[in-house]
C-alpha cells in the first residue's frame, strides 16, 4: 500500500504533464529531423516519427518519473536544451554544404557547441539538485563511462596505428553515453 502512495505522489500535475509531454515532443522532433538528414530519409517523416516518439517518452516520464528524483523542470530544461543542441547540428550540416568561408564555417560551428554547452550545464544542474545517494550513483556512473571510454577509445587508437580506420567523434560520444548507461544500471543495481 505504501508503494502505491509513493506513486501517486510522484505523478504530476495536469500542467506539468502537459510542459514534460511538449519538451520531450520538441526534443523527439529533433532527434528525428537530425537521423532523417544523415540516414537520408524524408524530413517529415523523421519529424513527425521523433515528435510521437517524444510523446510517448513525456508520458512515460510524466506518470511514472525516473528512480533519480530529479526536479521536473531542470528535465524540461535538459529536453529543451538537447533540441536545440539537434536542431543546431541539423543546421550546423546543412550550413556546412553552403561552400562557407573558413570564417563563417568557424562561425557555425559555435551554434552547436552552445547547444552542447546547454546540454552539459543542465545535465550538471541535475545531477548536482539530487541527494546525496542518487549524486554518489550519477558520479560513480560517470566514472564508469569515463574508464569505459577510455579503454574502448584508446583501445580502438591503438588498432588504427595498426591501420584500421579512423574513428568518428560521433561514435566516440556513443560510446560515451553507452558507457554512462552501463555505469548507471551497475551503480543501481549495486545500491539497490
């Protein structure tokens, strides 16, 4: 019985429902406007399928939060801050097929690295509203992802001194958030 109290109490208002439910289908469709570009698919397609998949992240967030009880909407924060960082790289690509000067290339890359600044300081501002067990879990899940990236990364540089090819930022920061997941889940289950 105690649980269930618990949950009710977690659930958010109609208004908070709403806000988490728009931030998560902004930060759906631009996820989606993003993957449509680079795997070539319709724009719309990939908006539309990315705003319905951030639909049914907000609901889910919004009726059953996250073991980390973070403050809504520092979440909100996080959700807004990671479109504009999607919808920033969408532009930052299409800018870069405009035959731009070194300047202006220079230029553009400064809007998605103020999205990735955003995206950090509010991942930053989340961690640090936590108590202390849930921070001990985040941090000890960062340092988790920090040596798995570290192993795989320096691992992988060493097979292409070997002459495998080069690897992508972009899979080097996958493999970042994989190894953040796996910390995460292992310092859970460890302080269950």
């Amino acid at each position: 019985m105690n649980i269930q109290t618990d949950k009710n109490e977690q659930r958010l208002s109609a208004i908070e429902e709403r806000k988490t439910v728009l931030a998560a289908a902004i930060a759906g469709g631009a996820m989606g406007l993003l993957y449509s570009a680079g795997f070539e698919f319709g724009k719309l397609l990939g908006l539309g399928t990315g705003i319905l998949f951030g639909v049914a992240i907000g609901f889910r967030i919004s009726r059953n939060p996250p073991k980390m009880r973070y403050p809504m909407f520092l979440l909100r924060r996080t959700l807004i801050a990671a479109a504009f960082l999607l919808f920033a790289s969408y532009i930052y690509s299409y800018l870069l097929d405009q035959n731009l000067s070194p300047t202006q290339a220079f230029l553009a890359t400064l809007l998605p690295w103020i999205g990735w600044t955003a995206v950090v300081v509010s991942i930053g501002m989340m961690i640090a509203s936590l108590d202390e067990l849930q921070r001990r879990i985040q941090m000890e899940a960062i340092a988790v992802g920090f040596a798995g990236t570290a192993i795989a990364v320096g691992g992988y540089t060493l097979l292409q001194f070997a002459g495998f090819a080069e690897i992508n930022v972009g899979v080097v920061l996958l493999i970042m958030s994989l190894m953040w997941l796996i910390g995460k889940l292992w310092t859970l289950w460890k302080y269950r």
